[in-house]
C-alpha cells in the first residue's frame, strides 16, 4: 500500500472514507517506520530513505494524529521549501494528506519554494494555523544527499517538543493514512484552484516577505548606498533559496546591479555544493571578498535561508560581532527598531560581544541554550528583539526564525546609516570601519569555534564525562596557567517566561577576565535509526522520559565536538590581532585541561570558523 503521488488517486487496496465536500478520501493502510525520531528541527535523513514507500506519508499523518483537530480541521497551512531534490513529490503528498485530514486551504510557494524565515512570516501575516518547510537546511541535496521536513505552528515558530513527542509516538502506532483523491497541483502558476471544499493557493514565494522587509527597514536608504559608485555589493545565494529573493529585494527593489548575485539560480543539488555559509563552504565568496579589488560587502545565505555571513572587503565579521553591531546600531538605523530594541539575547556558546551592548544600551539581556527555539518564548512575551548565535544565525522579532536576508538588510542599513551625511568625494566607512569603531567602544571578544566532526562517539562521551567530573572539583580561584578561574559548570537554562529547565547544555569554563573555554556535543542530524529506536523504546519502558538521549549528543559512531574559545580585549591597540593567533594560548588551554587529543584521538580540528 504505497503512497506516491501519483500512484494515491489510483491505489486499488485503499478505502474510501467520508471527507470534506466535493473531494473523495481514500483510507491507506500502512505499518510504522522506525526512526521518525522527531526534532524541533524536524526530520532530517537521506532523501533515499524519504523515498521509502509510506515514509514521508506516514510521518505527515502521524503529525495531523498529533495536532488537535482545531489546529487544523478547515484551517490553513503553509508549504514551502528550499528547492532540493524530491521537493516536488513531496509537495503533492503533503498537499494531499492535508486534504484528506480535513484541511480547508494550503498557501504554497510557486515551484515549491520559499524560504524558512518566508514560511515564518506567511504564517504569522496571513495568520496561518501553520506551515511546512521542506528542507535540509545547511545539508548538500540531490538523489544522494538529505531530505527534511518540519512543522511550524501559528506563531511561525517550529512545533515545540511536546508536539514533535507526539509526532514521534504516533509514526510508532500509524495504521492508516488519509489521503485525498485529487490530481497532481500546478505549482507553476499563481492563484487558486479548489477541489470541492478544499482549496490550494499559489503564492509568489517573496512578496509577502518583501512586504515585511520594506516595513522593517529604510529600503530608500539601503537604495542610496547601492547606487553610490564607491560601494560594491555582492551576494552568494548558493544555488539555495535566497536566489529566488535575491534579484527581486536587491536588484529589482534596491537597485543592486544583477550581476551582484552569484549562484542565484535555486537547483535541486544546490550546484554540487554544500549550502553553508561560512568560511569553509561559501569558499568563492570568500575568494572574491579577498581578491585584489574585491567588492565592499559581500553576503551569502544557506539552503533554505535562515543562515548569513558577512564580510567585507578583505575582512570577515564573525557572527558573534554582527549581532552585537547590529544590536547597537538598531535604533538609529532600522526603523523597525526605533523605540529601542526591547531586549537582546544570544545562545550560551555565542561570544559576549552582545552582552556589553546590552549593559551600555542598559537593555535585558538573555543568554539561552544553542538552538533558535529559546528565542521564541522570550519574543511571545515582548522581552526580546534582537538575538544571534554563533552558528551563523541572526535575527529578530519580526518573525520566528532566523533569518539571512534580513541580517543582509540589516547590514546595509548599518552601513547606509554611517555614510549618511557624506559629501561627494567623502571615503566610504566600509564594514571593517565600522567592526573597528564597536571595538573601540566596547572592547574585542576574540572568538573561535574548532569543530572535532565525526568523532568516534565512545571517546567523544567520555571526554564530556571527564569534563562534568573536572568542573565538579573545580572552585572558583582555580589556577588554569595565567587564567583564574571564575566558574566552571554544565549550563543550565531556566525559561523566565515558563519556568521551564533544560541542562547539561555545554560545559563551560569561566575565568576572570572573561575568557571562555566551552565544550558541547552537537546535536546530530542524522541518528542510526536502528539504534535510536532501541535506545528509545528502552527509554519509553524503564522510564518514560527521553532526555539521557539529548544529553548523549548523539546515538551513532560520528559525534561533533565543538570547542568554543573566547577572549576579552579591552586594549584597541591589540584588536588588529589575527583571532587565531590572540586566542592561541586559551587553545592550547582548552586541549590540555580536556585531554581532547587523547580522548578524541584527533590532533587537528576538521573546521574552524
Ligand atoms: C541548528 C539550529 C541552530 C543551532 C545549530 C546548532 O542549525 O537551527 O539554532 O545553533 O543547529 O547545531 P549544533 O550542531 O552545534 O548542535
Ligand atoms: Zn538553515
């Protein structure tokens, strides 16, 4: 009993059951699938495995078997997705699931596509009861590479754990899919078409975000720094998403020139390459930033737009930095932002540039655990504008996401604020300007993040381990070479609007000047199905709760360590200082106290950022 698109309208075995009006729904039998384990992130796995019959299908029918009906029974759903290969297929299962589950309308982006923070906003403007994202995000796409989906509910924010729990219990008992009998959607063409009760719209993916940007921001100031002779823009779409936002927000609106865009086309595979902005895979636009000459700013975006990196000429700004610039020129800059941002955040790894803003601008400020989901009860409560992480992640409130376009924008108000009120002939202050000036003000924190990927996961767990064992005897006033310790501890967070607890986030070590050293298991994407399964039925029986699972980091033989390494410097006179050459004996600190090497058996870290 397979559902495939096409293969649904005529599946001899299915029954039909009643549904809404004017359409006929055909009841699937299917059986569960193992390693649906279910993220905020969503589900994540090789597009092979999405491929599997009823793989896709089943995870959809288990999420409506775990929504309650009044969040989406005649309600209306957003899809979209950031291009990669299977897109298209799944798209009309999950248009026809809905449908057969008693949605009344889908919102859905021409050809499929539009971006997270896109789907965020359509959510929240046309007050959606939610929406779907088909993507991978950052991971390479293609016949033999990844395939995700994820659910986002009204307030455009993903589905919370208590949601995606269920989800997952439900792919562990599905017996039946629902599925509508309608034919394959023309995602090509704008507008509506309706089949019985049920309708489908096809949206253009970018204006309804292009409408919330020009309210955001200054779009004729931004035009006014594109069109100066002096300032040359450049942005790397990556074959991802943000191309199809690209040539409308910044050639057709702002007046970049067209050939500002590189790899603007969205494909399948994303071009062969691996959509990640940063300094290791948007290589080329590094190259052009660096090359003699090169252009004045220049930005690139991830598969499915959320992410961003900056530079300058010459000059990379890294994401700790630009939303602590950002943050601090936000009032005077975007109009968004002009009563004054109401609060400023950052995940824990993230440098503390953003903190000294905060005590300066004497604004609330919050420090949560890694991932994006912290930001959003701390917004719905109207105690946060401005928050970033490390990873490559900067946004706001404007939606419940991260975003990379707005970061763009974000940028270019900055810059097109500062050259405000320069006369013809006036040198242009350039992004590294304007890096150096926040530094004189408050002070460099020097950062880095080694990434130890694919580690065996044995070595990788005990090293953590031996690190919980270290900080419990660790007081502060510890000696560590030149540094004293101030406080070593496994991060804990406590939600200030639920009360809620997560820990064992990150262990981290605190001294004095202000200098971290901080280690954390990433949460990996791709979890041995079979093991995770076992793990996670033990689980259910001895004690019915999940977390050892998070805190192990991950189930399977390839763990990423990441090791975070920061620096005060109040002293400008050293802020010229290359990052890697500054932080080099906090390092060499960080590798002696956690014995990595021995533990980890990797003598060189396989990125840096
Ligand atoms: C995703 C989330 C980010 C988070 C990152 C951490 O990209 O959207 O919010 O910062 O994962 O990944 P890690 O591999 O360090 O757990
Ligand atoms: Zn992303």
């Amino acid at each position: 009993h397979s559902v495939c698109a096409k293969a649904s309208s005529s599946s001899s075995s299915s029954t039909a059951i009643a549904g809404p009006e004017g359409i006929k729904i055909n009841s699937v039998p299917t059986k569960p699938i193992e390693g649906q384990k279910t993220g905020t992130s969503g589900l994540r796995k090789k597009v092979k495995v999405f491929m599997q019959e009823n793989y896709l299908a089943n995870w959809i029918q288990s999420l409506f078997n775990s929504l309650p009906p009044e969040d989406y029974k005649n309600g209306v759903l957003v899809l979209g997705g950031d291009g990669r290969y299977f897109n298209r297929e799944a798209a009309q299962i999950i248009i026809k699931i809905s449908a057969g589950n008693g949605v009344g309308k889908i919102l859905v982006g021409k050809e499929g596509l539009m971006s997270t923070p896109a789907v965020s906003a359509v959510i929240r403007g046309r007050k959606a009861n939610g929406g779907f994202v088909m993507s991978a995000s950052h991971n390479p796409g293609g016949p033999e590479y990844d395939w995700g989906i994820k659910f986002n509910y009204s307030s455009g924010q993903p589905a919370p754990e208590s949601i995606t729990d269920k989800i997952y219990g439900n792919t562990l008992s599905i017996s039946e899919i629902k599925i509508a009998d309608i034919p394959d959607v023309d995602l090509s063409h704008l507008g509506v078409t309706m089949y019985g009760n049920f309708s489908v719209e096809v949206l253009d993916p970018v204006s309804d975000y292009l409408e919330l940007m020009e309210n955001v921001f200054d779009f004729e100031l931004i035009k006014s720094l594109l069109s100066r002779s002096d300032f040359r823009f450049t942005f790397d779409a990556m074959h991802a998403v943000s191309g199809a936002y690209a040539k409308p927000i910044f050639v057709e609106k702002l007046g970049a020139s067209s050939d500002s865009i590189y790899n603007g086309v969205p494909l399948e595979d994303f071009g062969h390459g691996h959509p990640d902005p940063n300094l290791t895979y948007a290589k080329d636009l590094v190259n052009i930033m660096y090359s003699d000459n090169g252009p004045d700013f220049g930005a690139a975006s991830d598969g499915d737009g959320d992410r961003n990196m900056i530079l300058g000429r010459g000059f990379f700004v890294t994401p700790s930095d630009s939303v602590a610039i950002i943050a601090a020129n936000a009032q005077k800059a975007i109009p968004y932002f002009q009563s004054g941002p109401k609060g400023l955040a950052r995940s824990m790894p993230t440098s503390g540039a953003l903190d000294r803003v905060a005590e300066k601008l004497n604004l609330p400020f919050f420090e949560v655990p890694t991932g994006w989901k912290f930001f959003g009860n701390l917004m719905d409560a109207g105690k946060l504008s401005i928050c970033g992480e490390e990873s490559f992640g900067t946004g706001s409130d404007h939606i419940r996401e991260k975003d990379g376009i707005w970061a763009v924008l974000a940028w270019l108000s900055l810059i097109a604020h500062r050259n405000k009120g320069n006369r013809t002939g006036d040198k242009l202050v350039s992004v590294s300007d304007i890096v150096k000036e926040h530094w004189e003000t408050y002070g460099r924190n020097f950062f880095s993040r080694y990434d130890y990927e694919e580690c065996e996961s044995k070595g990788a767990n005990q090293m953590i381990e031996y690190l919980r064992e270290l900080i419990s005897q660790s007081k502060t006033g510890d000696k560590y070479g030149n540094y004293v310790l101030q406080f070593a501890d496994d991060f804990t967070y406590t939600d200030p609007v639920d009360g809620s607890v997560v820990s064992k986030q990150g262990v981290r070590f605190v001294f004095t000047d202000g200098s971290r050293i901080i280690f954390r298991l990433s949460v990996c994407d791709f979890i041995c199905p079979l093991l995770l399964f076992l793990l996670a039925s033990i689980c259910l029986c001895v004690s019915n709760n999940f977390d050892f699972l998070y805190l192990q980091g991950t189930g399977s033989a390839g763990a990423t360590v990441r090791l975070y390494i920061e620096q005060f410097e109040p002293d400008a006179s050293k802020h010229e200082l290359d990052a890697q050459t500054a932080l080099k004996p906090l390092i060499d600190l960080a590798l002696t106290v956690s014995k990595l090497r021995d533990f980890t058996g990797r003598e060189k870290p396989t990125v840096i950022t």
